[in-house]
C-alpha cells in the first residue's frame, strides 16, 4: 500500500461534493477551522452546486469538479462535503493517472466507500475514512473525531478504543483495514470496486436502514465469501434503523451477531465508526492491529 504524503501547513485541501447536494453555507466553520489549522482551502463547483435535484451537480459536473481536484497536483486532500448517494454513478469515468503518480488524500465516509473501496482495490493507496465537512458545524470541529481527522492528515499515530459489549468476541489481528457503510460495500459485490476482504480487519457502520434490510445485506456479503476469511471484524453505529410493521424480530447487532457466528476471528460492536458524532478518522488500507478482550476493543496503528 502507498500513503500520501501527510500535509504541512500551507498545503491545500479541496473541499467538493461527488454525490449529494450541500449549500455552501454548510462548510463555512470547516474552511474557517482548516484554515486555523495552518491549511489553505479551496472549493470546487459542487459546493452548493446549482443542481435542482438530489445531487449537487449533473453526473458530467460532479466528475469534472472531483477531477480537477485529483488532477491538481498543488492540492494535497480531498475532503469530501458530504455522502448521500451518487459517486457510484461516476466512480468509472474518474481518471486516477495523475493520481497515481501524486497520491493525496481522500477524505469522507458514507457514500464515500466508493471511492475508498475503489482506490484500495485498484489502486492500493491508503483514503482516509473520516468525518467530513459538515462535521465541523457548531462546535463539532472541537470533538476527538474531527481532532482524529487532523492527527490523521499530520501523520500523528492513532490508537481508539470501543466499549466493552456483550456480543464482543475476544481476541487479537494484525492486518490491512477496509471497510465503511454496509449498503455500499454490498453494492459494489461483482463489479470493479468489490473488495477483497481476505485477511484483512473489516469495518461496517449504516444508519436508516430497516432491519431486513441490513438482514439482506449481511447474507450478501456473506453469499458473496466476504465474511468466511477476516483477520476481524468491527461493528460501528447502526443508527436509526426502522422495522416492519411486522416485527423483524432481531436488532441490528443481533443481525451481524448471527451471520458471523460460525467464524472464529475476533469481533467487536459498537465501536465508534458511525453516521453520528462518534467517527474516528481510520486509514483505509493501513495495517492495524485489533484487541478485543473483556475490557473492550482497541484498534491501533
């Protein structure tokens, strides 16, 4: 795997949107902060882009303002404004030539997964798996998650911990760590972005979905050999998961419980990795070493 280069002060970071639309009112602390933070910070077209529609901008407009970015050997990060959905819908046409002579970082997580996926498994550069810019909002940029995204971008080695739970599997891995939202990683099962999960430690998180749903997806991943041969497994947030009116009859954790209940590689829930406040910045790509023991879990560069 290749790492960029972690950034100085004075480097550039590009904040555009490849999938949903963000007003540009919403990045206003996160250019304010990075900024603070020694970093100078440019926006592409996509930031509160003109687009009517869900996206923030025409397929042809996203992919023309995410590779300029790429191709701009000047700027050293990518910081994604938001997730939502529609990278997939461009992640073919995207020209990593350039970028694969300079590697910068690429930033985001939720529909962001696609690029990290890609990246990793065509590529094999280390992403960045982090908060992205609306994280930032109110006082957001003070917490330890968007504090992990700058000690990730510096260079600084990480190390987080997750609570003791009951359905925790104990026991200790050392390997490439991949992941990111369970719908995503499902998705991309057959085509070019599908991830080799083979000895390597996997992250999921989701949040929205119903039970069934994250029922189906797990079988998926499962179906597909994705589980079978994990070094580790760390479950995230499931958030704001909906149900039937039909009880499913099992919650979220209890779901991915029993899809890896025939496996013996060590397992830890509720780490922080989320839709919500509680995500730390994590290295796609990167070696890691995960504990998980009575005491709960730690996953450490």
């Amino acid at each position: 795997m290749i790492t960029p280069e972690y950034l100085k002060p004075g480097d550039t970071i590009a904040i555009v949107c490849p999938a949903g639309y963000l007003p540009a009112v919403n990045v206003q602390t996160c250019v304010t902060i990075l900024n603070q933070w020694g970093y100078r910070v440019i926006q592409g077209t996509t930031v509160g882009g003109s687009s009517s529609t869900y996206f923030s901008g025409t397929d042809q407009e996203r992919l023309t303002d995410f590779q300029r970015m790429l191709d701009d050997t000047t700027v050293k990060a990518i910081l994604c404004g938001r997730g939502g959905y529609g990278t997939g819908r461009i992640i073919e046409q995207i020209n990593f030539s350039t970028f694969l002579t300079k590697p910068k970082w690429i930033i985001g997580y939720s529909d962001i997964t696609v690029l990290h996926a890609h990246i990793h498994q065509q590529h094999q550069i280390v992403t960045l798996h982090a908060p992205m810019a609306t994280a930032f909002n109110g006082e957001g940029w003070k917490n330890e998650y968007v504090q992990s995204l700058r000690e990730a971008l510096e260079g600084v080695t990480s190390a987080c911990s997750g609570p003791e739970h009951s359905f925790n599997r104990q026991g200790f891995a050392k390997a490439p760590l991949v992941g990111g939202n369970l719908a995503l990683l499902a998705h991309l099962v057959g085509t070019s972005s599908d991830l080799d999960t083979t000895g390597k430690i996997l992250f999921i998180e989701d949040v929205g979905e119903q039970l069934y749903n994250i029922d189906r997806m797990l079988f998926q991943y499962k179906r597909s050999g994705k589980l079978s041969q994990l070094a580790g497994l760390i479950v995230g947030g499931f958030t704001e998961c909906k149900d039937t009116e039909r009880p499913f009859g099992r919650t979220a954790y209890e779901i991915i419980k029993e899809a890896v209940a025939e496996y013996d590689y060590p397992v830890c829930f509720d780490f922080p990795v989320s839709h919500t406040e509680r995500n730390y910045a994590l290295k796609v790509g990167a070696t890691y070493e995960l504990r998980v023991d009575a005491t709960g879990s730690l996953l450490a560069e």
